[in-house]
C-alpha cells in the first residue's frame, strides 16, 4: 500500500469517525468529505470502496442503530426519529424497515427482555442493523431462509 493510499485510509476513518460521533447532526456527503479532504463524488467512490457502502448508507445505519436503543427504552417513533437526526419520519421508517426486517412501531411494540438481559456490548452486535437481501414486494420479513438478528437472539434467550 503506498504512502498516498495509507494517508486516504486515515482521512476516511476521520470522516467515518465524524458520523460516528455526530450522526444527529445535520450532516451531509460534502460536509463529511470536507473532513476526508476530498471532494464529494471523490469521497463517496472511495468510502464506498474502503467500507462496502455509501457515506449516506453508513450514516442512517448509525442513525437506525441509536434509534432501536431509543425505541427499545419506550421513545415514541417520532421522538426516535427526530432524535436520531432524521428530517424525515416516511424515509426513517422506510429505512428501518429495510435494515431491521420490521417497522419502527412493530419494533417498539416488541418485548426486548432478551436484549435487556445481555451485557451492552454483546447487546450492540446482536441489534446492530444488518442490510437483508431481497425481499417479496409488500413484505417486511428477511429473504426467505433468513433469520434477523433479532430473530435470532430472541431464539438463543429463549432456549
């Protein structure tokens, strides 16, 4: 890897790092890769080929994965969703149920005891939003064959 490669890599993670920590921000593609020191369409090409997806993707993946947290503590789906950053409850929920397998309001309905009973950290990977593969159109259930995450950590509880 050469000096120039190795010097792009630490600008993205300073980027990546900014979503991370400022997620409900209003943050957007070229306010992020003012941070890489790159410009926008540079920085998405790049991100996208060091991480596996866009700087947008990344960022409502951070947002999805602070609001089930909130959904999980009993914040309403729109408190959740203003919290988070999001500007908008539609694409909020469209997202989350693209990456949770289930609606924000299904999610919070939910019980988590099994969640509540893990240690934070285990708790996080199990929750963390997970992009399912395709899906029938006008369903939220994960492809066929698969089971979410909290699929399946429900199932491990209860055994």
């Amino acid at each position: 890897m050469t000096p120039e490669e190795l010097a792009n890599l630490a600008h993205l993670r300073r980027a990546r790092d900014l979503i991370d920590r400022a997620f409900a921000l209003p943050l957007d593609v070229p306010t992020i890769a003012q941070q890489a020191f790159m410009f926008a369409a540079h920085f998405s090409r790049k991100f996208r080929a060091a991480y596996g997806e866009t700087p947008y993707s990344y960022l409502m993946t951070r947002r999805i994965e602070r609001a089930t947290a909130l959904l999980r503590a009993g914040a309403s789906v729109t408190d959740a969703c203003m919290a988070v950053g999001a500007t908008s409850l539609g694409s909020f929920s469209s997202r989350f149920t693209e990456l949770m397998g289930e609606t924000p309001s299904a999610y919070r309905a939910r019980e988590h005891d099994a969640v509540e009973a893990m240690p934070p950290c285990f708790a996080r990977a199990t929750t963390r939003p997970v992009r399912y593969g395709a899906r029938t159109v006008g369903t939220t259930a994960a492809a066929p064959g698969k089971v979410s995450r909290n699929e399946e950590a429900v199932q491990s509880a209860a055994v």
